[in-house]
C-alpha cells in the first residue's frame, strides 16, 4: 500500500525534538489554490548571513562591523540578516549583557552597538555594495522592564495571579505580549513600520514567529508592504500555513535533525530527499525554506558535523532549493558557540582556508548555476549503500551531486544510465583534491563532495 503525502509527512515528523515546529499536518492550506508570496527577486540563488554585532569584530560596534562587509562580499555574501539591535532589559537580565531578544525599547539602539546614525551608516555601506540588510524583530516578547509597558501595562501577559507570564518558563528574562489586547498589535505594526521607513531596510527575520497570532502577521505584512513591495519576510518557526499570506521563508529544523541522524548513523542519507520531496508538496509553491548547519542557538556546524565530515552535509543544502544560512563565523570552521549574555569576539585570525574555500566556491556556484537552487530532483543511482546520495537537478543546465556522508572510502558501478551522462559532464566542485568518477567507476573518498555540470 502507497503512502499518502500526509502519512509520509507524519512519520518524518515524529523524528524531531524541536519546539519551534508545527507537528500536525495542516489541512487548512488549500495547495492546488494557494501558492503563498513570491519571493523578492533578489532572493534567487542568495545565501543569508547571520551577524551578531556584538561578537562579528572586537570592537562589538555597528561601525567596526561596517569595516568587515567588503570580505563579506568577496565571499559571496548578498543578504545580511542582523541579531536584535535593540537596548538589553537590566531586570532579571542574564548574564552581565543580556540576551538581545530581551528588548527594553524597540524605538532605541543598543548603546554598546553605537547609534542610530552609525546604524545607518553600516545599512548605507551595506547598500553601497548591494548588499540587503534585515534585522531581527522579536514581536513575541520584551524585557521585564520594557519601556511601553510602564505606560500601558495590559502590553503584557499575566497569570492568574497578576504575575508577568511567558509561554517558556526557563525564558526568565522576558515577559510575552498579549495579542488579545488590540494596542499591542498597533505598537508592534507600528515599531516594524517605523524601521522599514526610517532605515530603508529590506526585511524582518522574526523570531519565534508561530508564538504570535499569525493573523497579526498577515495583516501588518499586507501593510509593510504598500511601503517595500520587495520585503523579505522570514519566520523562526516550521509550518506550512505561515507561508499563506505572511512569510516568504521559514526554518527547516526537520532537515537539521535529519542530517545529525545521518552523521550519527541512524538513518539513511536518502531520508533527506525524502524530506525535501515532502516538504515541497506540502508547503506553497513559493515557500523559500531556511536550510542550515548552525545559527546562533545551535552548536558550531564542526562541532556537529565534524571539521572533515561537513563538506558533504553542507553541499546539500546549497543544493536544494531555499536560502542557506551561515552563521558569523562558520565559514572559517569556528568551533566556539557565542555567547547569548556575554561578549566573545570572533577570533578571525583562526582560519581553516580549505574549508573557506568550500564555502566560498559553493556560495558562488548557487549564484551562477540555476539548478544548484531548482527543485527539479532525480535519484541518479538507488545504491544500498546508506551513507552515499547521487542525484540529478535541472535548471536552464543539469549537474550531478555526489555525496559521500561516510568516513570511509566507497567504490560504486554507475550503471548505463549514469556512466551516459558521466561523458558530457566537468567537475564544478570538489571539496577534496582527488577525484576518482569515471565511467565505469565511481569512487568517492571519506566524506568527499563532488558536483559535475554539462
């Protein structure tokens, strides 16, 4: 018996550990009718880079991190997506700076950042090299001592007791805003509307985004945009029916927590085309989904995927479709998590160059080449061995992607459909020197990545 969409769908998401996914396959989301929003144009073939401003450079300052956007662009970089710029609540503050999802003033700068003038300046020289700047916006929660809520109180969520109330009680820092109370869906419009005009930015990447109401998001994105048509919109949360009206991007955690699976060897490499087959049937068509090794609440990529093992794991998010992400720091293989409460500047000087280099030719690759970010897909060869994925993508050109996900090396016949079109291709990318694919045999060395075009 052939499994439905949302049987197949239901048995991968058993699998994840993850809150900030939906876990119930959404019946509400007509597909056949419903496509979601398009993504800007400028999204196509793009990687997003995640900055935290207080660690990117010593200084911890808006004006040193403008100083570091030129090596950004050289390594590909076009959309820059900035962590919460915004003043640290001093109540129940973690650590001796604070996290900057608890946010005390939405209309301020964080002073250790600099100011609003120097902020513009870093958007300005961000723009002169046609880079795209988004910012955080954390819309479900605030500090306890949040400016606005001194004003009006009923900003915030109580318990039954009168007590400030937040959904996740480790969270001790911030306090939820009450979305049944219609003010406090004016002043967050209102903040979010204030920094798309006043610094011309290009989108909101929102945190925790299924905690709000998701009609408070289709209503004030349907405003943001009568202000910026093109304004990239991404949720920090997986689930199909916010790409409805609202959001252009979500998080795909289930394919993170697939692909340490594979690493520990608990399931099969084929799961994650699996998943990506699922996940594009049962999302809109134009649903831009994030796919990433890290960002600022996980560990290092090479702490997780090891420094030799992660060419493989991450040739195959940039060579889906979506937005990769890269966290600051993870191109040059950092293994040190970055602390939430405290400063710890990148130690740039630390760099694994052949890893740098795989980053930058893959970055480069998905810009230039269509099919490295299609989601045409074809199983090029069912091998059993588990560890191993050959697939065919198709765009204006075809490449073939060889991954070997394992630690040893693999030898493989190609048989006569594959070894056929092994005579029309030239390697595009290796992440190793050797290369041993010819056809009548393919081998493929310890976690090696190989991508051949036409």
């Amino acid at each position: 018996m052939i499994a439905t969409l949302e049987q197949r769908f239901n048995r991968i998401i058993k699998k994840t550990k993850e809150h900030a996914v939906e876990k119930q396959f959404n019946h509400s989301i007509n597909l056949e009718s419903t496509s979601g929003p398009k993504p800007p144009y400028w999204i196509t073939g793009q990687t997003l880079y995640e900055v935290y401003i207080r660690s990117f450079t010593k200084e911890g300052t808006f004006d040193a991190a403008a100083k570091r956007l030129p090596q950004l662009k050289r390594l590909g970089i076009n959309i820059i997506w900035l962590m919460p710029i915004f003043p640290i609540g001093k109540v129940n503050r973690k650590g001796s700076l604070g996290s900057s999802y608890s946010v005390s003033n939405y209309y301020e700068i964080n002073p250790e950042y600099g100011s609003k003038e120097l902020f513009m300046n870093f958007v300005n020289e961000a723009h002169n090299l046609n880079l795209k700047v988004i910012i955080d916006m954390v819309a479900n929660h605030v500090s306890f001592d949040y400016n606005a809520a001194q004003k009006d109180p009923k900003l915030l969520m109580y318990d039954d007791h009168g007590k400030p109330f937040r959904k996740y009680a480790d969270w001790t820092d911030i306090v939820d805003l009450d979305y049944n109370y219609p003010a406090t869906r004016t002043h967050i419009r209102d903040i979010m509307v204030y920094w798309l005009k006043e610094f011309s930015l290009d989108g909101f990447r929102c945190d925790v985004a299924g905690m709000v109401p998701v009609d408070f998001w289709e209503e004030t994105v349907a405003h943001l945009r009568k202000i910026n048509p093109d304004i990239f919109m991404l949720a920090e949360w997986e689930g199909s029916y916010l790409h409805k009206n609202a959001f252009h991007s979500s998080y795909d955690w289930v394919l993170y927590e697939l692909m340490k699976s594979v690493k520990e060897g608990k399931e099969s490499a084929i799961i994650l085309l699996e998943w990506q087959n699922i996940r594009r049937q049962s999302y809109p068509e134009n649903s831009c989904p994030l796919r990433f090794l890290e960002n600022h609440d996980l560990p290092r990529a090479v702490q997780t995927f090891g420094k030799d093992g992660i060419a493989p794991f991450l040739t195959f998010i940039f060579t889906m479709d979506g937005l990769p992400l890269i966290y600051n720091g993870q191109e040059k293989g950092d293994s040190n998590f970055l602390s939430h409460f405290e400063k710890e500047p990148i130690e740039w000087v630390l760099n694994n160059e052949d890893l740098s280099r795989v980053y930058k030719s893959l970055i480069e690759l998905r810009q230039s080449i269509p099919a490295m970010s299609s989601s045409e897909i074809k199983v090029c060869l069912h091998n059993k061995i588990p560890d191993i994925l050959i697939y065919e993508k198709s765009g204006k050109s075809k490449i073939i992607v060889f991954l070997n996900m394992r630690s040893e090396q693999v030898f493989i016949e190609p048989g006569k459909e594959l070894s056929a079109k092994l005579k029309k291709t030239a390697v595009l990318f290796n992440s190793q020197k050797n290369f041993s694919i010819t056809q009548n045999k393919i081998i493929l060395h310890p976690h090696q990545a190989i991508i051949l075009g036409e």
